[in-house]
C-alpha cells in the first residue's frame, strides 16, 4: 500500500463528533437552528399538477440542467462583486424562483454539507454529509445585492453551525409533521464542488446514478449541480406523484432566466425579475387573454329571461318545494307584477328593495323590477331591523315589496311598501304582456351590501351590462353540467342555477 498512514480512522471522527455534540457546542448550534427556524413555513406550496397525495411518494424522474458559459461567467462576475461563491448566488436565484412560484416571501431550501470541515479527516473515507436547512427570506422588496448579502450571511451561519444532525434539528425545532411530505423542507439545492474526471473501469459500463431517468425522489423537487469545463450543469430531480416532465422543464428555464437578469441587474429588486421568457409571456398574457367574443350589448338581464321565455314556454323554469314553474308563468307573474310597480313610479335607476324568502316569489319579484326598469335592493328578512333600515336608507329605496308577515321587520316610514299577499289579487288581474320599460344596458339593475364584517355594509352598485357579459360568458363557456351548480347568487343573489331560469 504506497499510501501514507491515516492520522485518525473514522471510529475517531464518530467518538469525536459524539464528545462535541453532547456538550457546550450542541446547545449552543441547536440554539441557533431553534431560533433560525421558528416561524418558518411548514410546506413550500408549489404549483402541483397533481393534489399532494396523503402518503409521501418517492418515485422520481430528472430533467438535465445546464448553464452555459456566457451565464456561468456572469454568474462567477456577480458573485465576486458581491462576495458570495456560485453556489450561494444560484441558491439565491433559486429561492426567487421557489418564492415566486409558491407566493410565499420565506421559503426553506435544504443542502447537503460535506461535513469535512477538519482536515484530519478530509482523506478518510466514510460519510460525513449532513443536511443543512437554509432558510431565505425575501420580504421587504430586497434588491439583486441585498439578497446575495442575506444568502451570503445565513449559508456562512449554516456551515459555522452544520455539527448538529439533521435529524436532531428536526427534534428541537418540532415542526408540524405530515406523512405527505418532508420535514423542515421540500425543495434542495446540492452543490458538486468537485474536481475530476470520469469514472473508467475495464469491462465495465460506468452510469452517474443522477443521470438514470427514473430515480427516487426523496423531496419534491431537488436540483444538483456542479461546474463542467466552464458550464454548470447537473440535474433536476423531481417527484413525479406531483409534477410532470414539461412543468419541471419550466421551472428550470425560470431559474436561467432569473440569473440571467441578476447578473444583468444587481439593483434590480428580486420580485420584478422576470420569469417568463418572451414566447412563453406573449402566450399568457396575449395568447390567453385573446377572449374578445360578441355578446347582445344592447340587451339587459330581463330581456334574456323574455328571449329564453318565447324559445322554451312550457319547461320549468323553478322547481320548490313541490312547485313547478314554467318559463311563461313566471314571465307573466313577473310581467304583472312591473306593471303594477310602473304605475307606482318605479323606472330606470328607481331602487326597490325586496324582503322575501327565498321562494319563486322572490324571481318573480326580481324579475318583476327589472323588467319595470328599477334596480332591486335584496334585504334579508334575518337581518336585524337596523342593520335594513340603513341599507334602505343609503341604498335610496322608494319603495319595498314585502308580505304582511315580514312587513314588521322594516322600519317605518323609511320606504313604500307593497305587500305581495293582500294585493295578490289585483296582481294577478294585471296585464301579462310585456312593455317597453325604456331601461339602458347602462343602467342599475340592483344593488347589493358587502357584509360589513369589517365595518358599515357598503352598496355595490351592479348595471345590466356588467350582468349580461357574465351570463353570456357562463353560456359559452361553462358546460351543462357545470352551469347546473352556478349559483345564481353571482347575479341576482339567489340559490337557483343560471341553467334554470336562463336555459
């Protein structure tokens, strides 16, 4: 063996780790990633193209990564001028694309430590490695330098703090723990600083394990790089229980494209790097939102109830308990019901407020205003007393159509009421024909309270038109079986579906 002696065997290194880790230096170090760590977010919340599956799946597959050398060399300028190594300015551009993705302005990468920090021990074979948790805050708008500074001072306390296993961090900070996914984090950054050729056996076929395409995926997704002849290159591996190939691919053309804008921007602040590269914005931003489509401008919310009232007279357009309502009964309950109200002064922008259970009297009630050409006000009989007299009175209602058995949860003389039960008579020897009512697009077509959970409830103010793109759009766009479980609320705040009063 032309070898010299070791100094120490590796039975030395444990019996030495054991003696620090017991003492003094373990508080002190478990101190550290004790406070460094508390608050820290408990899961990256990545984009999935799958739900996180309840039991942690390791199968894995990678995708190659390369920078090359025109990135690399400024890569290698930027971390001079900063002071930083490579490894520290890709771990800060990987944390913007990691913060970027998850929405999250604190995100934890892991990093294996070679751990051979003595040189007694830096030819002795055996596993030293440990796993350091690297915690990145990107809060407060920092720039390109700022952040390089901030990676640069928490990767030096991690390495002046690596005795610690990881395993016994994990004890001492006491995260939440979950069978679907690691603890501390999720997303690693392992850094191959390590000169050499490749591997030559004779008779033997050498594979780099990292270059096998199915691997096992211990974290969700996990980059490993290191320099090649002026490049950086490795790969990303990724679980594949959560994304697919095409999706890590983009993430990894997202972290060339922040690193190319650091290095050409060092005062840029990190949340206006871009991501998106040019064919991949014009397709979000353009391709995506290229959603022009005609729709009937000029009709408002009752004339399509009217149209969709000619097409299909006799299907049911409201079932409740036991009641079954075709289109033409309630267009000609409502149709009475809007002449009586034109006759009671109601037209366009004339609010009328509507406290009603929600029965088909109550669409016949609303239908009934717009087609009179008022704007209704939806008043829940739960409310208290004061909380509807206030939306009446900022709301400007003249009028409130009601029944006799609500009438006392209004108060008096704020507003006109008509009682649905005592004239139901007169109502329904009104005319059931139609009228022009003289109502714009642009006008109101009701007005509806936020909760006032943080204060006062506040009038929205909602025209016909705004109603009448939305509806259109949820013809076109939403299939049968998807619209049967829109709730009308969204228009007229009302559990009915848009495909049974609108077909």
């Amino acid at each position: 063996d032309p070898l010299p002696p070791l100094p120490v065997q590796y039975a030395d290194y444990t019996a030495w780790q054991r003696r620090r880790v017991d003492g003094d230096v373990l508080r002190r170090q478990a101190d550290y990633w004790r406070e460094t760590l508390s608050g820290a977010p408990e899961l990256l919340e990545l984009p999935t193209d799958r739900p996180r599956p309840a039991r942690q799946d390791f199968t894995g597959a990678t995708v190659e990564v390369e920078l090359d050398e025109a990135l690399v060399a400024g890569v290698t300028a930027l971390s001079r001028r900063h002071g930083t190594t490579p490894f520290m300015t890709v771990l800060a551009g990987w944390s913007v694309v990691l913060s970027r993705l998850s929405g999250q302005d604190d995100v934890v990468v892991g990093t294996p430590a070679a751990g051979r920090g003595s040189g007694e021990v830096e030819g002795l074979i055996g596993f030293f490695v440990n796993t350091l948790a690297l915690r990145v805050e990107l809060s407060g708008s920092p720039t390109v330098a700022e952040l390089l500074g901030r990676v640069r001072e928490r990767a030096l306390e991690a390495q002046r703090h690596q005795d610690v296993p990881f395993e016994q961090v994990v004890e001492r900070v006491r995260p939440a723990r979950s069978l679907s996914h690691t603890p501390l984090f999720q997303a690693m950054l392992a850094w191959q600083e390590m000169p050499g050729g490749a591997l030559e056996l004779p008779g033997l076929d050498v594979v780099r394990l990292d270059a096998v395409e199915d691997a096992a995926a211990l974290f969700d997704l996990s980059l490993g790089l290191a320099p090649r002849g002026g490049r950086i290159a490795g790969d990303a591996t990724y679980a594949t229980a959560l994304f697919d190939r095409v999706t890590v691919e983009r993430y990894v053309g997202y972290l060339r494209r922040v690193l190319e804008e650091m290095v050409a921007d060092d005062a840029k602040p990190v949340d206006r790097l871009d991501l998106l590269d040019a064919a991949e914005r014009r397709r979000v931003v353009e391709d995506w939102n290229a959603t022009d489509a005609g729709y009937p401008a000029g009709a408002c919310v009752h004339d399509l109830f009217r149209a969709q009232a000619a097409r299909t007279p006799e299907a049911v357009a409201l079932s409740w308990g036991g009641e079954r309502v075709t289109y033409a009964e309630l267009e000609a309950r409502a149709n009475g019901l809007a002449n009586a109200l034109r006759r009671r002064g109601v037209g366009p922008e004339v609010r009328v407020g509507i406290c009603l259970p929600r029965t088909p009297e109550l669409v016949a009630a609303m239908l009934g205003v717009l087609k009179a050409g008022g704007a209704y006000v939806p008043l829940d009989p739960a409310y208290p007393r004061e909380r509807l007299g206030y939306m009446l009175e900022d709301a400007a209602v003249t009028l409130v159509i009601t029944d006799s058995t609500l009438a006392d949860r209004l108060p008096q003389g704020v507003a006109g009421v008509l009682l649905l039960d005592r004239e139901r008579a007169a109502l329904a020897a009104e005319p059931g024909t139609a009228f022009e009512s003289g109502v714009l697009p642009e006008n109101l077509s009701h007005v509806i309270f936020t909760s006032g959970s943080t204060g006062r409830p506040k009038g929205v103010m909602i025209r016909h038109s705004s109603v009448v793109v939305l509806l259109h759009w949820l013809r076109e766009n939403v299939t049968d079986a998807e619209r049967s479980s829109v709730l009308f609320s969204t228009s007229i705040n009302f559990d009915v579906s848009v495909a049974e009063v609108f077909g």
